[in-house]
C-alpha cells in the first residue's frame, strides 16, 4: 500500500466521521423544503400570559414592541408585561412604565448576560404575583414587533400539546432589506424556520429555540430561570429534551427582529453566539451522547411515577447543532496539510497528493454553494408573502453572500475556542419599526376588551 493511498483512506475515514454531524442537515434541507407546516386548529380558550421582557438600554425601541402587544387580537386582559430594565443608563425603565409595562430594574455589573436578568425578573414574579398565576410565559427581546395574531396562534399551539410543551416562533426580521447584512440574516432565520424547524417537526424531532419569541409553561418556571450562560436559548433547549420533552414550532405565530447592520456589530454578535455554542456544547455533549444510546425512558420533572420516551433523534440533532464543525473542519484540513508534507519521506509526490486534495475540495466547496444556493432560493419563494419591504437588488445579493455569511462561521469558532473571556455587549437597536409596519390594519380584529371565559 502506498503513502498516498494510506492517507487517503485516513482522511476518509475522518472526512466519514465528520459527515455523521453535518449530513443530517443535508437531509433536513431537501426534506425541509417540501415539508407541510404544522397548522393548530383555533381554540376558544385563551390562557393567561406574562409577557417577560429583558432589555439594557432599549429606550428607542421597548415602547414599540409593548405598543406592537396591546395591538394583537388577543384578549389583553389575558395578558401582563412584564420588563427587567438590565444595567440600563438610559430611560428604558421609564419608557416600559409609561407604556404600561411592570418594571423591574436590576443593576449587576458582574451579572451581563440575559440569562441573569430572566433569573431576577421571574424571581420577582414569583415573589409578587405567584408563577402560577399565569399559564405560561413569552420571552421577547425588547427590540421585537410582533404579528397582529401571535398570541392566538401560539395559544393554539400550546393548548395543542395540552400546555406541556415550550413553544417557539417564525422569527423574521424588521430591517431585513436595510442591507446586504441584514439580509443574510434575515435569510438565516427564514431558513432555520422554513426549512429546518418545519422538516424536524415533521420528522418528530425538537425544534430550537433562538433568542426570543416563547413559550414556557408555569411548571417549567416552578424554580425559575437557573440558565445564565451565553447561550441559555440552546442550553433551555437541550433541558428540555434531556427531560423527555420536545421544544415544539408554531409557524402561524410570527415575530420580527432587528438585525445588527455593520459587519463589526455583526462580527461580535455571531462571536457571541458561537462561544456560546461552545459553552454548551462542552456543558451538554456527554449528556446528549447518553441520551442518544440510553435504552431506558426517563422521569418527567415534578411527575415521580411518569415516564416520557427518550427523544434520542433530537438529541442526535442538537449534537450537531453545538459541535464546532467549522472549527474541526480546519483543524482536519491542516492535519492532511501535515501529511502532504510527510510524503518526501515515504518517496511520495507533494505535486501529486496537492493536486488530489485541490480537487476534492474544489469539489466539495461548488457542491456546497449549489446547495446553500438552492435552500435560498427555495426559502425566498416559499416566504415570498412574509418577506415584506425588501427590494429585488438586496434579494440578490443576500443570495450571493449568503454563503459567505455562512462560512463566517468557521473562523468565528476558531476565535471562540482560543477566546477564554468573553465580555457580553450590547447591540444597539434604533430601527423605528412599528406594529403598523408590519400589520395591516383592516385585517386585524383587535379585541383588547374582550373577555373571555376559561
């Protein structure tokens, strides 16, 4: 056997390896695209909410998103709000007040991320109105505008899985055509939800919950909110379905997000998000990899004589989800980089075993653009309707650097994995996007005296 063909054979089984956790999204993109959405059929019953919003300095945008609440077609009686104005140095806590919001203000130097403020604000409602005086909690961030029948169709979805479930939501974006950047993120997410959420709930797989826009029941809030790293929307995720319990996806409950429109705020944002990735992924594999090959059912939290199914495709799932397959992508490319340069030694050709490996890779990447390409484009034309204020030239060229924006990722997690602290900034949001932006108003039966019975 030759030098050559042992390394090939080594890299195979690497490159075999690394495929395990990332060819299922391969799959969940050809079968996400064809996917049906899960529709909920409408209840009469319309449960009580708090809706808990966490912000730090988001004066210019907290009154909008509590306007944008009160302007739904949900009983609004059914529905209290509730805001942590965290380290804050503006007038956020005033604006949320005089909009008629609850507010609490928490002022922690040491304690930065949204994880602690969720901690302290449901502590305090804990203490001052009971957790269970409400069925269930919607997170937000405070630079959200909701969709007028949010609400309804989350309600629906929760009724749906007789209020057991954490639900999330269609996250769209604001200022989607503002640029090229804020473009490639609202494609992301209409990917992530078009495609991905829809295909793994088809599939009976957990969705994931990103940032904000939902659900949680009153029981999972019986201790409060105990996860305060970087990344709690992922970390609350893989709790779930350690616990036996899937994070459903209600398509029908639309939401929309301010996106960051400088590559800088961009690059600090994502940088967040993926050592927060890494944080959980180094917190949470060895769980998930035991979930995966358990073969006994798991208790349900609270229900000491219930059993619930070990949701092992899920966790297979959100393995893939947190690994660093970027990172570990180049750490592979530069060990056979190591073993071309070895080949002298074993009276190989460098030349030869170059020119091999620039043509495998050459290959791989163009079938990699075709394939991102493709998701979205097909997510453009399933979500033409949803995309709203967004011209035919941003379009365009949020296809053409889609990819790109996607392959940020690798050199993001490399950053992250050599980053030991991470200090958490804020984003700054100024868009000046309204309920009416987004709603029309004709179509919006608004019924904020409307009492329903349970």
């Amino acid at each position: 056997m030759t030098y050559q063909t042992t390394v090939f054979i080594i890299m195979t089984v690497i490159l075999v390896l690394t495929l395990i956790f990332t060819l299922p999204y391969l799959f969940i993109s050809i079968f996400g695209g064809c996917a049906k959405r899960k529709r909920y059929p409408e209840r009469k019953e319309k449960l009580r909410y708090g809706i808990v919003v966490a912000g730090r300095n988001e004066e210019n945008v907290i009154g909008n998103l509590i306007e944008s609440i009160r302007k739904t077609n949900y009983p609004q009686d059914k529905l209290d709000i509730f805001v942590v104005a965290h380290n804050c140095t503006d007038r956020t806590a005033e604006v949320a007040r005089t909009a008629g919001a609850i507010v609490y203000e928490y002022n922690n130097d040491a304690e930065r991320t949204k994880g602690f403020a969720l901690k302290y604000i449901f502590e305090k409602i804990k203490s001052d109105y009971g957790i269970m005086n409400y069925d269930g909690y919607i997170i937000f961030d405070a630079d959200n505008i909701l969709d007028g029948d949010f609400f309804s169709k989350i309600n629906d979805a929760f009724l749906y899985y007789d209020k057991k479930n954490a639900i999330t939501t269609f996250r769209n974006s604001k200022n989607f055509g503002t640029n090229a950047i804020t473009a490639c993120y609202g494609l992301t997410y209409i990917v992530s939800c078009t495609i991905e959420s829809n295909a793994k709930m088809a599939i009976g797989c957990s969705s994931r919950i990103q940032g904000s826009g939902f659900l949680v029941s009153n029981e999972m809030m019986k201790d409060g909110w105990t996860i305060t790293n970087l990344s709690d929307d992922t970390d609350f995720t893989i709790e779930q379905v350690l616990e036996g319990q899937n994070v459903m996806y209600c398509d029908d409950a639309m939401y929309y997000d301010e996106h960051p429109t400088t590559f800088k705020a961009m690059w600090r944002q994502r940088l967040r998000w993926a050592k927060g990735a890494l944080i959980v992924f180094n917190k949470r594999f060895k769980d998930l990899l035991k979930n995966l090959f358990s073969k006994k059912k798991q208790k349900s939290v609270g229900e000491a004589n219930s059993t619930t199914k070990v949701q092992r495709g899920s966790s297979y799932l959100l393995i893939c989800d947190t690994m660093p397959i970027g990172a570990i992508g180049v750490f592979v490319v530069i060990l056979n980089m190591i073993l071309i340069g070895l080949a002298p030694i074993f009276n190989a050709s460098i030349v030869e075993m170059l020119k091999d490996w620039g043509i495998n890779t050459l290959i791989g990447a163009v079938i990699g653009l075709v394939i991102l390409t493709i998701v979205a484009l097909v997510s453009y034309a399933k979500e033409s309707k949803r995309i709203k204020n967004v011209s035919f030239g941003v379009r365009f060229a949020s296809i053409l650097y889609w990819p790109i924006f996607v392959l940020l990722l690798i050199p993001l997690q490399i950053q992250a994995m050599f980053t030991k602290k991470f200090e958490w900034k804020p984003i700054k949001h100024d868009d000046s996007s309204n309920f009416d932006t987004f709603n029309n108003a004709e179509n919006q039966e608004v019924s904020n005296t409307e009492d329903v019975t349970k």
